[in-house]
C-alpha cells in the first residue's frame, strides 16, 4: 500500500484526502497545512500534522511513497521543490503556479531529479473529454473552425471565508478555473489545431468588487487559424460550467441536458460533455439537415481516475499524463489572456516548447549556465532554488 502525504487542507485537499480514504492502494500518513483548521482534518482521519513540508521530510522520521501537493497557487511550485529535495513524487494541483518565472525554475530543477510530476487538471481523466478528443482528433468533423467554452456558476459566500486568499490576487477565477477551461480547449483541439498562439481579453470585478475578477469574456486564436471563445463568470446564476453539466462531482447540482463547451468543424460539430454530434450530408448546406447522434461512454469521477493514474507514475506503471511542460503551457496561456485584460491588447502566449532558462534564472537557482549543465543531480543544494530573486 502506497503512503501518501496531503499538503493542503483546504477544500480541494481535503476531496483528495477523502478519495485516499476509499482507495485500498493507498494510505493517508500525514496532513500538511499550518492553518488551526487543519488539526481538526488531521485528527479525524488519525494522521499527524505538520506546519510545512520542510518539517515533516525533517521531522516526521517517514518515507512517503508520494506527495499530493494541494495549497494555496503561490505554494506550488515550494511544494513540488520540497518533494524534488526528497525524491518524492507529487502531485502538484492546478495551476502549477501563478507567475511563469516560478515554472521556469521548476523546470530546471527537474533536469537535476527524476522524479515524475504530475499536475493535477483532473478533467483529462474525464471520460467525455477523453471521447471528445478522440472524435476531433479523428478527423470525422473536418477542420475544426471555431470552439465555444462557458464557465458560468455562482460560488457561495462561504467559498470566500473559508480561503480569504481567493479574494485576492492570484485567487480569482482567472487563475483557478479559467485555467480548467484553457486545458480543456488545449486537450481538446491541440492535436488538430496547434497551440493558442494570441489572445485578447476583458475583465470585471463589478458584482463582488473583491481585489480579484468575477467575470471575464476571453477570445483566442490557434496555430492553424482556428478560433475560440470563451465566457466566465463565478457570480453568474446559470448552469453552464463544467462541473454543473458533467455530473463528475456529485457535489454541484446538476443539469445533464446543457453544455459547457462545443466544438465546431467544416464536417460536424460536438457539444460537450453530452456528446451530442453533428455531421453534414450531402455537400454540407444549412439548408440541408444534418445526421445527429450521440457518442456513449461511460461516466467516472476523473478525481478517481487521476488518483489511479498517481499510484501507476508513482509505481513506475507509465509517465505522467499531464507534465510540468504541458502544464506550464495551459498556464502560459492563461497568464497572457490576465496581461491581455490589464494591457487592452493581443497578447502571444510565452511559448513553452522553446522556452529556454535564462542566465538571471539559473543565478536564482543557485547555479551558473556552466554548473546547470555539469553538477550532479544529488549535488544541486534545492534550498537555493527557493532564494528570492536577484534586485
């Protein structure tokens, strides 16, 4: 049986915590989280508590076989540094962190230590997502022209007490759920589309007027010309999200007749998640009718799923599903369309597949082009990794 620890007891931690319990390939051995609501957690699933990762590698005397890594944004990436120190491999949430100079550094860093990352975008182990790519990347829809992406739901006051961190920067919708949206889109139509290669966006804090927005209305462009859109709102009363139209989580009601995400080619169409299809007869005219299906498959909570998958990198089974790179390419995005709403402007997502770690970077991590290149991966001191930037 495999020793999991959690770090983060949050909302999203404490689900995590939850489907260790029901998994009989694993075990919770310890609760990570210095917050005084975090004992309660420890306490009723038997386990110990620790402040940080640091004092429980340090101090609890134990050896875990993996690490979920479920903290407020800005901790991710400290948290998968810890896990690189002890050779533990993580589980990292999303989004792997709130600024690209931080992604920049983990990836670096785990040029010096095999250990296996995965990030947690729990939908790709959704199974209509999964049977949705297949029918695009088949090619049955022709040249994908254009995907529509909702994400309107309301979050309860309690939401915001519960984490007074969301309603600051860093904290808003943009970064926790767009992003859900963004890898979406990218898992979806990446193998016909290519990257998103420029976005434009605007914002709005005006129902709640926290520091952070409420609601954003995002436009993209792809690789092959192919375009998207997308709307967001967490203060919005309707029932077109992921979460209220997948049924995945038993948690959010549910509407199983509606869609948050559609996709449309010169051959055919697809709504998501009820997978619902469309495809032209005849030379494909609007005044023709279309054929009309729906694709079956069968439901699974993707949470489930990517805690298998976790077991199977940790176990050596097979690699992670979602990697730091591809991760850091959601987040890419992501962190364009926030720049674009500040800026007003069309923005070029930073290109992760030829981004390289700069001389000012590789300082920050302790080591010279030259050592990066030369030290061994049990002599790079990972304390200086976490060191502040040069002024």
């Amino acid at each position: 049986m495999l020793k999991i620890v959690v770090a983060g007891a949050g909302v999203v931690g404490r689900r995590h915590i939850a489907l260790i319990q029901q998994n009989p390939r694993v075990r919770l051995c310890a609760v990570v989280d210095p917050s005084p609501a975090a004992g309660a957690v420890a306490a009723a699933n038997g386990v110990p508590l620790f402040d940080s990762l640091s004092d429980f590698f340090s101090l609890s005397g134990m050896k875990p076989h993996g690490v979920i890594v479920a903290t407020p944004n800005n901790q991710h990436v400290r948290g998968a540094f810890e896990c690189l120190q002890h050779f533990t491999p993580a589980l990292i949430e999303k989004p792997l962190a709130d600024n690209f100079d931080d992604v920049v550094a983990l990836r670096a860093a785990l040029q010096f230590r095999a250990v296996p990352v995965l990030v947690g975008h729990h939908r790709r182990h959704s199974a209509s997502l999964i049977e949705a790519q297949r029918v695009i990347a088949s090619g049955e829809l022709g040249r994908i022209v254009s995907v529509n992406s909702s994400a309107l739901f309301c979050k309860p006051d309690s939401y915001f007490s519960e984490g007074l961190w969301r309603k600051q920067a860093g904290g808003g919708p943009l970064l926790i759920n767009l992003i859900h949206e963004i890898d979406n889109i990218r898992f979806l139509c990446g193998s016909s589309c290519g990257e998103i290669v420029a976005v434009q966006a605007m914002a709005s804090n005006a129902v709640r007027g926290f520091e952070v927005e409420d609601s954003a209305a995002i436009t993209l462009r792809f690789e092959n010309g192919s375009l998207g859109s997308l709307i967001l709102s967490d203060a919005a009363a309707a029932p077109r999200s992921w979460e209220q139209t997948s049924g995945e989580d038993p948690a959010y009601a549910r509407y199983p007749d509606q869609d948050s995400c559609f996709v449309a080619g010169t051959l055919g169409s697809i709504a998501i998640p009820t997978l619902q299809r469309w495809q032209v007869q005849g030379e494909g005219s609007w005044n023709e009718a279309m054929r009309s299906d729906k694709v079956i498959t069968t439901a699974a909570d993707p949470l489930v799923r990517q805690l298998e998958h976790f077991c199977d990198v940790v176990e050596g089974r097979c690699p992670p599903k979602v990697t730091v790179d591809d991760a850091a390419r959601s987040l890419s995005v992501t962190l364009a369309i926030i720049k674009a709403v500040q800026t007003g402007g069309t923005v070029t997502p930073v290109d992760v597949r030829h981004n390289k770690v700069e001389a000012k970077t590789q300082t920050r991590l302790g080591a010279t082009k030259r050592t990066l290149t030369q030290v061994r991966a049990d002599a790079l001191p990972m304390t200086e990794l976490e060191a502040p930037d040069e002024p």
